[in-house]
C-alpha cells in the first residue's frame, strides 16, 4: 500500500510540473505595455516561489522511496526509476523557471534605467532650450553677451555617455520585441527634439561669438580712436599755451 501511494504522488509530482511547465515557460507572451511587463515579472516571481516551495515536497518523497526501498527492495527499486526521472524533471523546471524569472527581471531593470536616462537627458534639453532663450534677448554690452556666451557653452559640453545609454538601453529592448512601440515612439521624439535644440543652440552660439568678436573689435578701433584723440587733444593744448601760431603748425593740428 505504502508503495502505491508513493508511486500515486510521484504520478501526481509529474502532472504537476507538466502543468507548470506549459503555464510558465510554454505561453507566447507579448510585453506591448510596462503594466504587461511588470504582471509578467510578477507572476514569474510568483512562479519560482511556488515551484522552489515543492522542494520540501520532494525531498519527503525521495526520503520515503528510500526508506522503503531499504525494507522491501522488489518495490523500491521501480519507484527510485520514477524518482530519479521527477527528480531530473524538478531540476530542470526550477533552472528554466530560475532563468526566466531572471530574464524577466533583467528587462523590467533594463526599461527602468532607460526611463531614467531619458528624464535626465529630458531635464537637459529643458535647460538648454531655457538657456537658449536667455541668450536671444541679451543686453548689447560685452560683459553681458560674454556671459551669456560662457553660459550656454556651459549646456552644450554635457557629455554624450546618457544618450549612448538610452541607444543602447532601447535598441536592446527593441531587438527583443520588448515594448518596442512605446520605446520607439519615445526614442523618436527625443532625438528630434535633441537635434532640433542642439542645432538651434549651436547657431546661437555661432550667432554670439560673432557678435562678442564685433563687439571687441569695435571696442578696440574705439579705444585708439580715444588714444588717438587724447594725443591730439594734448598737443593742441601745448600750442595754444605756447601761443604757436595757426599756420605754424602741422596740417593736421590746424
């Protein structure tokens, strides 16, 4: 009787990993939404705790195939066959569960950091489309345009490690069909308004550089004008305290 009541929960074992297996490892999903991942991790989770849970189920039947296969050999011997196949068969499902589980969870990791990414390159574009405007209504003095220069060049040297990220973060997932409408969608809007920002940041900065190299060259011509007409302006002194007569002296100072 022990023996077939053995042999019954070796049979019902199997059928058991026979139904997980074709609920866990042999469905078709499509991840088309976060909400759809995120269930899926979840139930993958769900999934290992309950196959990990039957290993105490397990080691009760092998213990008891042993002990009976110590008192009655004939029987024993057939059953301890049957256990080292569920036994095969329970290794096997636990490291394909344990590997999807793993997968899974390596994906949802995986669009996290890419939403991440995006809202710090995001929050960056957002400051150089402000420092952009700041620098399109700029007082017409040097100082002001030198530093409104400076600080739009301070935006633009961000490094491009994020954007590499976010590339490389959401053609991963696109290659795996994983949520690759969202991510695609996203990916487009953000690198047309990254280009669409960098090129008018850059044509603003080209636009400052001329106007601050203007600015400097007028203030230069400005500054030996004055040279110029303080010379002028003490030699003409000298004359008239000298009383040096209008035609005495040289064409330019009369």
């Amino acid at each position: 009787e022990k023996a077939v009541n053995l042999k019954k929960d070796l049979a019902e074992m199997q059928e058991w990993m026979t139904q997980a297996e074709e609920e866990y490892l042999e469905k078709d999903f499509e991840y088309k939404s976060p909400e759809e991942l995120e269930n899926a991790v979840e139930e993958m989770k769900r999934a290992k705790e309950d196959v990990l849970q039957k290993e105490v189920r397990v080691k009760i039947l092998k213990d008891n195939i042993k002990m009976l296969a110590a008192k009655v050999p004939s029987s024993g011997q057939d059953l301890a066959t049957e256990l080292n196949v569920v036994l095969e068969n329970y290794q096997l499902l636990c490291n394909r569960i344990r590997g999807k589980c793993h997968t899974l969870e390596e994906v949802w990791s995986c669009w996290i950091e890419l939403l991440q990414y995006l809202d710090l390159e995001t929050a960056w574009l957002n400051n150089l489309e402000e420092r952009v405007q700041m620098t399109e209504s700029v007082p017409d003095k040097l100082d002001a345009v030198n530093d409104a220069l400076e600080s739009l060049e301070s935006v633009l040297r961000h490094p491009a490690d994020n954007r590499t990220q976010i590339r490389e973060l959401g053609q991963t997932l696109i290659d795996g069909g994983i949520l690759d409408d969202i991510i695609s969608e996203k990916l487009e809007a953000f690198n047309a308004r990254y280009e669409e920002l960098s090129h008018l940041a850059v044509s603003q900065q080209i636009a400052l550089e001329q106007q601050l190299q203007t600015m400097r060259e007028t203030d230069h011509i400005l500054q030996v004008l004055q040279e110029n007409l303080a010379e002028l302006d003490r030699q003409l002194t000298s004359y008239l305290t000298e009383r040096v007569d209008a035609f005495q002296m040289p064409q330019e100072a009369q």
